[in-house]
C-alpha cells in the first residue's frame, strides 16, 4: 500500500508544474531592490505570471497542497502590494511559448529574445454591406457589381470569401447573402476551421459543430453570439484578428479587423483580394466615384418631379438616411444610393450598422469617416457626388 500511494504522489508531484512556477517567480524577484521606486511595479509583474502559471497548472496540480499554498500566499501578496489582477507580467521563455496563442503578446515575446523595443502592430481594416459597397484596408471606399463567388481576404492565415446576387431586375447593384472564413491551422494554438453564413442562416458555430479551435481554456479563437441569427462575432486572439457579420434584411454584412504583417502575408497567386486591392474596374459600378441610378429604365436628371420605383425620391431617401446618420459621409451617400435603388429600408440599418462597426474596429478615429472631397478613390467632388445648399446632388450615369 505504501509503494502504491507512494508511486501516486510521485506521479502527481511530478505532472504537477507548481515547482516551475516557484523558481521563475523567484528569478523575476531575486534581482529587485525594495529600495529602488519601481520595485512594486516589477513585484507585482512577477506575482501576475506566478499566478498565471499557476492557473495554468490548476487541474493537474490540484490535489497538491504546496500548489494550494502557493496560490493562496500570491493572493496575499498582491494584497499587500495593491498589485491589480490585469496588467503586464514578467517573461520567461516558458512564457513566450505560451504568448504563441496570443497575438498581442508576440511582441513582447519578441523583444524578450531580442532584447529591442518592437514597436507595437498596425492594424487595418475591411468592410462590406449594402449593394455591396467596399471599404478596403486602404481605407479605399467602392461600389462593386462582383456578382458570384469571391475572395474577399487570401492569405496564410486566414482565406474569406463573399457571394453576392443581383438585388432588383435590371440593376446591376448586388447584394451579399453568403460568406465562407477558413481559419488556417497555426500550430498548436487552432486546427483548421471553416465558418459558413447564408441568407437566414447565421450560426453561432463552426461547420463542425463547435464554437472555438484549440485550447478551450486559452479561447485563441471562439464565436461570440451577439444577436441570435442576426449578429455574431469572432474572434481570433493567436493572429490578432476579429470579424462581425451581421444579416440585415435578407443581405449580410462583414467587418474585419486584422494585423498589417499577416494581411501581406500572401503568394503572389493570391492577389486577388477585394480588401487589398479592391474590385477589378471591370466590376466597378462607380466610375470614378460616380454612381449609376435607374428609374424607370431611364436616367432621371436631378430635381426631375418623377417617383422612382423604389418608391424614395431622393428627398425621402436622404431624410430617412439622415435619421440613422447625421454625418452626411460615405456611409450616409450609400444609404441614400442603396434607397433609390432597391426600396429596401434595411439597407438604411445596414450603413448605419457598417460605420458603427468601423468605430468598434477601425483603429484609427480620426478615419472612421470618409467625405466626398477632390481627388478621393471613393465617392468625390470630381465624381460629381457632392452636397450643394443643403440638398444631396447625384449626377447620374449609365450602367456599365
């Protein structure tokens, strides 16, 4: 019976990593001088990774009692230091290994090996909605016919594709109602997960069935269900990358947030991405920021008395975008444009759900909108997309 229990608790000591946890936290700490003013600072780092490591260890470690003296003894600690829970910690190499499923921590796994500051990452920013309308990582605003299948994000991390149809009879705006993201595998942090959304089926899964890759305790990448069938979240934490889809109407939306290193990471065959490059000209319903409007099979010059057959004039269309966007920037000329040509009041929710995406996403504020000015890839004044007394003008022209 001894050489059994024995055997058990050399088994359990030994699968335990509390031991490992002790010596790091004495290596963080052995250095510091209580004299010195930042001594609480780098004490309290070196209790926050003590006490992450011990979280780590705590279903293989918690039968053992230094574990459980351990985690009690760095809670008095921090007590004593008014050390907060959340804030940087000290690294070891144990830990770099452990900021692999983080992409945040990349850096500072980097500079840990290194030993020079690395400036922290560049984010950029993608978006789709309305008929459809493209906002690309260059901050590029376009109207695209792009009818079909197409890649919208192609590289070694992460492949999107978005599908679009044709909105109303004769028109050549289109709308998208489906989206298809592959997550690549990436070494230890998720294996490889495809996520598919269509028009009134928008799950809160992977086509697997499950919600999150890897590790479930790291959630290096895992769905949120923000409104059930009408607006998820994902969130990929091991390559910095978070994306929102949204159904709106019978259309759906797409938002993504991604690091400027991984986004160029791609093969030379890859270059077809609409949020790199943006929609071939051949697909451009906006010529040079022009936007093409049909009445009735004709060009209805402005201010012309006449209904068009979504019902809005563009009176009506501009009071109703108004009461959602009071900036009257892109998102507010798409919401007008979109009016007059399909009727469809959810294509109003869809602008305006689209720019608060940009402020939720877009790291740069003073970005978040885009104004009708000279010399713009998207809508400008030489596109002849402009404001004049207060009331919006369109010069319209015909369909490619």
């Amino acid at each position: 019976l001894s050489a059994v229990s024995c055997l058990g608790d050399c088994e359990l000591q030994t699968s335990c990593g509390i031991q490992k946890c002790t010596t790091d936290f004495v290596s963080f700490t052995s250095h510091l001088n209580a004299a010195l003013e930042d001594f609480d600072l780098e004490f309290c780092k070196a209790l926050r990774a003590y006490s992450a490591c011990t979280y780590r260890n705590s279903k293989v470690c918690r039968g053992n009692l230094v574990y459980h003296s351990a985690v009690l003894g760095i809670g008095d600690l921090m007590t004593q230091r008014n050390c907060t829970k959340n804030g940087p910690t000290s690294s070891t190499n144990s830990e770099v290994t452990h900021d692999l499923c983080n992409y945040s921590g990349h850096t500072e796994a980097r500079e840990h090996q290194g030993g020079e500051k690395t400036p922290p990452p560049t984010y950029l920013f993608c978006g789709l909605f309305g008929d459809p309308h493209l906002r690309t990582f260059k901050d590029h605003f376009q109207t695209c016919k792009v009818e079909g299948a197409w890649p919208f994000i192609d590289n070694k991390y992460l492949s999107v594709q978005v599908t679009s149809v044709p909105v109303v009879p004769g028109s050549s705006a289109t709308a998208t109602n489906k989206i298809t993201i592959i997550f690549k595998s990436y070494q230890d942090c998720t294996d490889q997960k495809v996520y598919q959304a269509t028009t009134d089926d928008l799950p809160a899964a992977f086509v697997d069935g499950t919600t999150s890759g890897g590790d479930e305790n790291t959630r290096s990448l895992h769905i949120v269900e923000k409104v059930g069938g009408k607006y998820i979240e994902m969130h990929a934490r091991y390559i910095g990358t978070t994306v929102y889809i949204r159904q709106l109407g019978h259309y759906l939306t797409l938002a993504i947030r991604m690091p400027q290193e991984l986004v160029m990471a791609f093969e030379e065959s890859q270059d077809l991405q609409l949020c790199l490059n943006g929609c071939p000209s051949s697909e451009r319903i906006d010529q040079s920021g022009s936007l093409p409007l049909p009445v009735m099979g004709k060009l209805l010059p402005w201010g012309a008395a006449s209904h068009p057959r979504s019902g809005y004039t563009v009176e009506t269309a501009t009071t109703k975008c108004h009461e959602k966007m009071p900036v009257k920037d892109i998102y507010f000329y798409s919401c007008v444009f979109d009016l007059l040509t399909t009727g469809d009041d959810n294509f109003t929710s869809a602008a305006h759900s689209a720019l608060q995406d940009v402020e939720a996403l877009h790291p740069s504020k003073e970005h978040w909108h885009i104004f009708p000015r000279s010399g713009d890839d998207g809508v400008g004044r030489d596109s002849k997309f402009f404001v004049s007394l207060g009331l919006l003008c369109l010069i319209l022209v015909p369909y490619l």
